[in-house]
C-alpha cells in the first residue's frame, strides 16, 4: 500500500515538474531557433532594426561593390551607357540648375543627356538638399528626389512614383530624369506631389506606392 502511495506520489511529482519546465524548455528551443535565425542573416536584432541607416553610396562607390539594378531595353546600365552610370564622354549636355525654395539657394551644372540628373549632381560631390533624402529609394518610387520644372524638359525612366497627371503637371523625379534642353527646377517635398486631400485616390496610390517600395527592400 505504501509502495503505491509512494509511486503516486512519484507521478504526481513528474508531472508537476515537467509542467514547471515546459515555459523554460520552450523558451531554450525557441532562443535556439532565434539563434539559427541570427546565424542565417534571416533574422534581425532590435539593434540592428533601430540603428542609424548606413551611409549613402555615391555612384563611384556602387560601382566597386555592388551590381546596377537599374536597366533600359532590358539590358543593365553600365559605365559608358549612362543613366545611374557615367554615361559616354562626347555626350551633349545641358545646363541644368536646381533651385532650393527653402533657401533660394541655386544648384547649377552640365549634365550630359544620357544621364540621370540626380546622379550627375552627386557624382560631382553636390549634395541637393532634399526633405529625407537619406531614405532615398533611388529607384524612381519614393519621390524624395520630385523637382517641379520651371524651364526646359526632361525624358523620365522607370518614374513609378509619379502619376501622369502629375508628370503633365511639370513634376519630374530627378534620380531618373534623363535632361533635354536646359533646365531649371525646385525641389519638392515629397508628398506634395501626390496632392494628398485634393484627391481621394492618390492617397491609395501613396500607400500603393511605398507598400511596393518596402517590399523590394525586403
């Protein structure tokens, strides 16, 4: 009879037990699958998620490290063909001039008509002053670069950004606006291009848009 009671016991005990260790059981195993994560490069830290975004690349420097994304007629631009790339040296240029309505401030250079003339402007070591420009998308989506034309025109590549409307309107998006005649232009904030609260569906377009952004960054 004791020997039963005993074991009972015994039972009652094991079970207690194993339902103690469960939450610290499955806190190791998930710390391990976390681990794994980390190991992977699937996985982030929160200090990684919080910390400062790294230094803008200039063109040079993409150039060393990383493959061009961008592309015309289906093929990569690479250095000589233009674009985000130094383009071909007896290209014809024009004088391009980017005003910062802020300050009034003035921002002039030839830029050759193969190339984009954010880039241009970087390449040479001028640093537009544009609202959040370190989140530059780059990529002709997030419209951080919208100049408003006030002389001249530009060809747009891959502005996926910017309505038609407001590409009609004299908005242009300077990272990847190919220049035409001389120009010149303001600077833009980059929701004043969508004309939020003017038009219901724009703000859809703006969700759209950045949603589509976010996910080719992950």
């Amino acid at each position: 009879m004791r020997e039963g009671f005993l074991l009972l016991v015994l039972l009652l005990l094991s079970s207690t037990s194993q339902a103690f260790l469960q939450p610290a059981i499955q806190h190791e195993q998930n710390s391990k699958s976390h681990r794994s994560l980390f190991q992977q490069g699937r996985f982030h830290s929160p200090a990684a998620l919080h910390a400062s975004p790294p230094k803008r690349l200039t063109v040079t420097e993409q150039l060393q490290l990383s493959p061009n994304r961008w592309k015309r007629n289906g093929q990569p631009l690479e250095p000589g063909v233009g674009g985000i790339w130094p383009g071909k040296p007896d290209a014809k240029k024009y004088k391009v001039t980017v005003v910062d309505p802020r300050t009034k401030t003035n921002y002039t250079m030839d830029v050759p008509e193969d190339r984009y003339i954010f880039f241009a402007f970087e390449d040479s070591g001028v640093d537009l002053p544009m609202v959040n420009g370190k989140r530059m998308c780059r990529n002709g989506c997030c419209t951080t670069c919208a100049v408003k034309m006030k002389e001249g025109k530009v060809k747009m590549e891959a502005a996926l950004g910017l309505l038609r409307d407001m590409k009609n309107k004299g908005y242009a998006l300077s990272c990847c606006s190919l220049p035409r005649s001389d120009i010149v232009c303001e600077l833009q904030d980059e929701d004043e291009v969508y004309e939020v609260g003017k038009r219901p569906n724009t703000i859809l377009l703006a969700v759209t848009v950045r949603l589509n952004y976010f996910k080719m960054l992950f």
